[in-house]
C-alpha cells in the first residue's frame, strides 16, 4: 500500500491548473542511477495502462508502473512546504540507505 497525502495532492492540483491541463496524472517511477543505486523520478502523464498502479486523492490521479510499485511498496508520497524548500518527498521503509539530497536510495 501506499500512501498519497492530501499535501501532496492540493500541491498537484495546483500543477495542473498551472499547467492548464486536467488531464495530466502524477507519475512517480523508480530509475537505476544516482549516488545510491536507484533514484526516484516524477513526471507529468496523460497516459496509463491497467497494468499500473493508479492512487486517487482530491481528484488527482498518482500512477506507478509495475516495476516501481515493487520498490515503493509502503510508501508515503508527501509534499513539504518549509521557510528553506518545498518539494515533494517519497518516505520509503524499504530504503535501506539514501543520499543527502533524498532523490536516491538502495535496497
């Protein structure tokens, strides 16, 4: 299971309206790469088969491919507003370690 937070989806309703374009969905994908191993992705999609994993939230639609789902699972997709940065942030149990910067990990 994951868990797509309602930060993260007013966030993404923003994008959309920004974009102008509500028929755009979040994807988040896994990528080897990085300073640990594999590094998180996001994109923009209009686009999505049965064989991803689609999380609704506000209205917005979160979609994951099946083999990022395997890296994710347990997950918290947030979005994060502080006085220095803001930004959106994957909490992953099955990271065993992460850089500095929090784009990547290792399983």
């Amino acid at each position: 299971m994951i868990e797509f937070t309602d930060a993260a989806a007013l966030k993404m309703q923003e994008v959309l309206e920004e974009e102008g374009d509500s028929t755009l969905n979040l994807r988040v994908l896994i990528q080897g790469g990085g300073c640990s191993g594999f590094q998180y992705g996001f994109t923009l999609d209009k686009d999505y088969t049965e064989v991803d994993t689609v999380i609704e939230n506000q209205g917005v639609k979160l979609l994951i491919d099946p083999i990022s789902i395997q890296y994710l699972d347990g997950s918290k997709i947030d979005y994060t507003e502080s006085f220095e940065s803001s930004h959106f942030e994957i909490r992953n149990p099955n990271a065993v370690s992460t850089c500095g910067c929090g784009s990547s990990f290792a399983v």
